[in-house]
C-alpha cells in the first residue's frame, strides 16, 4: 500500500536544462513545483553536453549587431525541417526562443553569450545564418552552489582538455584550430587548474564550470533561490488519471511507490529512450547498441515515453536520434564522442571499401544518418575509419588522443591504446583494419590532390562557414584540407553514437501532450527528448537539442499558470509554502 500522497501544483519529471527551466519559470508565477529525478545525480544530458541554445533574433545578437529576422528563421528552419514538424509549434520556438533568453538574462543566475562565427549547419540553405544564433551559457564558479555541486553530474571527458579541465565553445575553437594566442591560453587555463590547490585537495574536478555543466549549475542556483525542492533517485513509475487528466504521478522513493499529487500540470522532461535496447530495436535503424550511446549509462530509458504512452499519448519521430561518431574505448561504459576534430585538416572517414563517402564535417546527426543510409543502399560503413598520418597524430587531438606532441604514443593510456590502429603503409594499415588497400590508396591520393588546390570536389569539406569554424587557419588554401603522407598511418574505428533519441510524446505549441486523436491530455505536458523534436529529423545548429527543450519548458509553464487563472484556481497561500521544503 502506497504512503499518502503530496501534492503540488506542478510536478517535473527531470532534472536537464528545460526540466530546470520550467520548474524555475512555473515557481515565478505562484506555483508550487516539485521536480523529481531518477538519477542520485542532477543535470540529465544537459550537464554533459556543450551547453549551446540556437536561439535565433535572441537580444544578445541584436545587442552585438546581428542582422536577423523572423522571416529569415523561419525559412531556414523549414527549409531543415520540411514538414516532420507542425508550423505551430516551429512558430512557437522561433516567437519564444528570445523571450526566453530574457527571460533567464533578467530573473535568474543563468548567463549567455553570443558566438559571431558559429554558423548554421546548413549554410547552403536559403535564412542560413554565419553566427550570433547559437548562445553559449557563461562560466560558473562552483563554489557558489556549495555541496550541492557534489550532486551535480560531472561532464563528460570529451569536453575537457585532458579530460580535466574545463572551456568555453570560444576557448575550445581558439585551441583546436591553433588561433593566434592558443598556446598561452591552453597554458593559462592548464595554470588555473592546477594552481587552484586549496579545490584541487577538495576534488579532481574544475570549480570552473563552463559548456553545459555552467547552465545546469546556474540553473540549479536560481532552483535554490525560489526554494524549489529537488529529489534524486525518484524514478517515474506511472502516471496517474482521473477522468482522463492526468492529476500526478507515482514515483519511487527510498524503495517504496510514492504517489505525489499534481494539482495543475505534470512536465515530462525525462529524456528520450538510448539505454533501453529493447526500444532500440523496436525503433532506430540497425545495427543498434546501447553502449555506442555518450550519455550517461542507464540513465534514459524511455520511463517517461513509456507512461505518456500508456496515458494514451501520440508518437513520433522514434526511428531517428540525435546522432554522433564515436569511438568505443575499452573500460569506458558509454563511446567517446567525435563532435569537432572531423574538421581539422589531414583526415578522412572511409567505408570497408576504402573510400569517402560523406563531407568528414557534417554535422554530426547528419554524418550518422549518412552512415545508416549508405549502409541501406549497400555500403559497408558501418562501422566506419577515420584515417590520419603522423603530421595530424603530432598536432592534433582525435576523440581521446590528445596530439602527440604532449602525448605521444608509447604514454597513451592501454585503453586507448587498444583502439588506435597503427602502420608503416597505407596498405599494411589497410590489411589490419580490413579494408580495401586499393580504395585507401586511391582515397589518400585524390584528398592530397585535393589539399593542394583547396578543393573537395567529391563532397565539399571546407567550402563553407560551419566546415572551416573548426579548421585550423594556419592551413592553406582549406583549412579543413592537408596531405596525409607521412608514416606511420593510423586509424580508429567510428560507430553510429548518439547523444540522446529525437522520437517520443506528440505535443503542440504549448508542450501539451496530444493522443492519438490530436486532442491535448489535460495535465500532460513533455519537453526535451521525452517529445517528439520540433527539429523533425535535422538538427539546424549549435543548441538546437536544448534551445527547444528550454523554450518549450517556458511554453509548458506558462500554460500551465494560464490555465490555472482562467479556471479562476487560486493558489492557496500553503501551496505556495511548499517549495520551501527540503530541496533533496
């Protein structure tokens, strides 16, 4: 028999950027909110992501003096989006996206800033823009957050120079691409680290938070400061109905089925399915593991799609992910993510024949749809090589190799190790990864050709703003272009990663949850990964994964205050005490 059940205006089912931001949004307006996640830690994937919103016409751009528009948005998003999204709800993104920046610049601890030169993915697309749409959040000192950063997820390796210390997206491209000043402020933040003793004898991780582990930090604060309670290892159970509305949820907690009450509205911000194989296979394209996923193991399983489902909710867009190439490294329980360094110049992606079969920099959701798709029509890319010289392995990083020049390879971890392929010949590298020698060797010489002039004439790399962001500008005439010449050769192995799932619950414009019928299930409202993406199947720039999940956590709470005062519900003045309760 379950305990008598609490109750709260609102509950929120997770803890990532548009879970925070709702609850936070919801708070300002009188209401009392719950939030309740499944893992002993909170953040969700926003706290390992990169932390970027795409927000177009947002204040910071315009302050910057961007030149953008509504009308010029819209025709870029539709021209990504086709018609996999309802014109209401891409309305909805591009109307709201600024009001929310706003809104967090002026109520809450959260900060942005604006990136002039972070294109659009899709520069050949009619509205596409050459910067100032994607936001990346400001960095956080994590004493501010006392322990409760103890309970903070960490972020993931890959963001972190030498898996330790922490950059902003600015500092990560001035670095990477060798921009003028970028060995003094890898030396300075190297500095700020390990200088930092009295937090270094407390913990191994960087107090300076930036990238996503910045946003939910500053998102956790600004919880702290309306006194919203947050419970950890609280997983969503069911949902529970009366007549037809959804009137709270059952959750389970300290062991034991708890029923907590929802007087307004319950948000579904749990995440998508990646770490439950069995949806897996149901859905997405094979083949398709769990552990090829970057997010943190075990944690999104589909629990929240699963309920809205069982509550009669609408689904779509399930066979597709947000899609990343990445290197599976043994004794790591989730693959490497390869976000960037497909950009650098010196390295190509090539099927089991030997051959390219995509522009290396695609962003990463397309590069694996490209993958799957190739490997429809008959290819073997799955898996895919990259393939690098002794020039790129000295001077650049790749997945967990840092450049040889600070770790060369007799100091690689054995993990790593066990993973990089190694060759005096093009051909000798061919036979022990099991690829065509002949397509390698006719791969090598056209990119070398290629190098040369500048010119990718088979798939473009490097002909645009979003390809050569990341290039390294001291390569000429393609940044994103260089010969791979010098033994030994390399390679490592590319697996179709993911860093979440596009499909679930079907909502309109205002994150309510719709049935089958298309009619809204009053009380059910999802964002994030646990809805079907606004962003169909593309993904139109940096942040456009979290941008949406934060606007439409605004939209789920504002509707959600909306339709308390229209039904003439008063908050009574005990509701409202109640986030003053314990926060864990």
């Amino acid at each position: 028999m379950m305990p008598d059940k609490n109750e709260y205006d609102v509950v929120v089912v997770g803890s990532g950027g548009g879970a925070m931001l709702a609850a936070c949004r919801a708070a300002d307006q009188g209401l009392s909110v719950l939030i309740v996640e499944k893992c002993a830690m909170y953040g969700g994937t926003t706290a390992i992501s990169g932390g970027g919103i795409w927000i177009p016409m947002n204040h910071l751009a315009m302050e910057a003096g961007a030149r953008d528009s509504f009308d010029e948005a819209y025709t870029y998003v539709r021209a990504c989006v086709g018609d996999a999204s309802p014109e209401a709800r891409i309305r909805a993104y591009l109307e709201q996206g600024p009001r929310m920046v706003r809104y967090l610049h002026d109520t809450t601890r959260v900060r942005f800033t604006t990136l002039p030169e972070y294109a659009d993915y899709f520069q050949h697309q009619p509205g596409a823009k050459p910067g100032h749409r994607s936001l990346d959040p400001v960095p956080f000192d994590a004493r501010r957050l006392g322990k409760e950063f103890e309970r903070q997820r960490p972020p993931l390796p890959a963001t972190l120079v030498g898996g330790r210390i922490a950059m902003t997206q600015t500092e990560a491209r001035k670095m990477l691409g060798k921009h003028p000043g970028w060995f003094g402020l890898a030396l300075r933040l190297m500095a700020g680290y390990w200088g930092d003793i009295r937090w270094r004898l407390r913990s191994r991780r960087d107090r300076r938070l930036t990238l996503g582990a910045a946003l939910v930090a500053a998102l956790r604060l600004s919880l702290q400061d309306r006194k919203v309670p947050l419970w950890l290892n609280s997983p969503l159970r069911e949902l529970q109905l009366d007549g037809g509305r959804v009137t709270g949820v059952v959750i389970e907690r300290d062991g034991v089925p708890l029923r907590i009450g929802a007087r307004h509205g319950v948000i579904l911000a749990a995440g998508g399915f990646e770490w439950n194989q069995a949806m897996r296979d149901q859905y997405l394209p094979k083949p398709s593991r769990t552990e090829w996923s970057v997010t943190p193991p075990h944690a999104n399983t589909g629990d929240a799609i699963r309920a809205g489902a069982a509550a009669g909710a609408a689904l779509d867009l399930m066979q597709y992910q947000w899609g990343v190439p990445a290197l599976q490294v043994p004794g790591q329980p989730y693959a490497h993510p390869v976000f960037v360094e497909r950009a650098l110049p010196g390295c190509v992606v090539v099927d089991a024949a030997g051959r390219r079969f995509l522009n290396e920099n695609l962003a990463y959701t397309e590069f694996v749809q490209t993958m799957y798709r190739r490997l429809e029509q008959g290819q073997k890319t799955v898996p895919a090589w990259v393939i690098f010289d002794a020039r790129f392995r000295k001077n650049y990083p790749f997945g967990p190799l840092l450049p040889g020049a600070f770790v060369p390879d007799h100091r690689l971890p054995a993990g790593i190790r066990a993973i990089v392929y190694q060759a005096d010949t093009p051909e000798a590298l061919a036979a022990k990864i099991g690829v065509d020698p002949t397509g390698l060797a006719d791969t090598l010489a056209q990119n070398n050709k290629a190098a040369v002039t500048g010119v990718d004439a088979a798939f473009g790399k490097g002909d645009n703003a979003f390809d050569t962001y990341y290039g390294d500008i001291n390569v000429k005439p393609n940044p994103c272009l260089a010969a791979i010449t010098q033994a030994p050769f390399y390679a490592l192995e590319l697996v179709p990663g993911d860093i979440g799932t596009k499909g679930g619950l079907v909502t309109d414009e205002h994150a309510r949850v719709l049935d089958r019928s298309g009619v809204a299930i009053k009380g059910l409202y999802a964002i994030g990964n646990t809805s079907a993406a606004v962003m169909g199947t593309s993904y139109p720039g940096a942040g456009a994964t979290i941008g949406p999940a934060m606007v439409f956590g605004m939209q789920a709470a504002d509707d959600i205050a909306h339709a308390a005062r229209s039904a003439n519900a008063v908050v009574p003045a005990s509701s409202q005490q109640e986030n003053r309760r314990q926060t864990v």
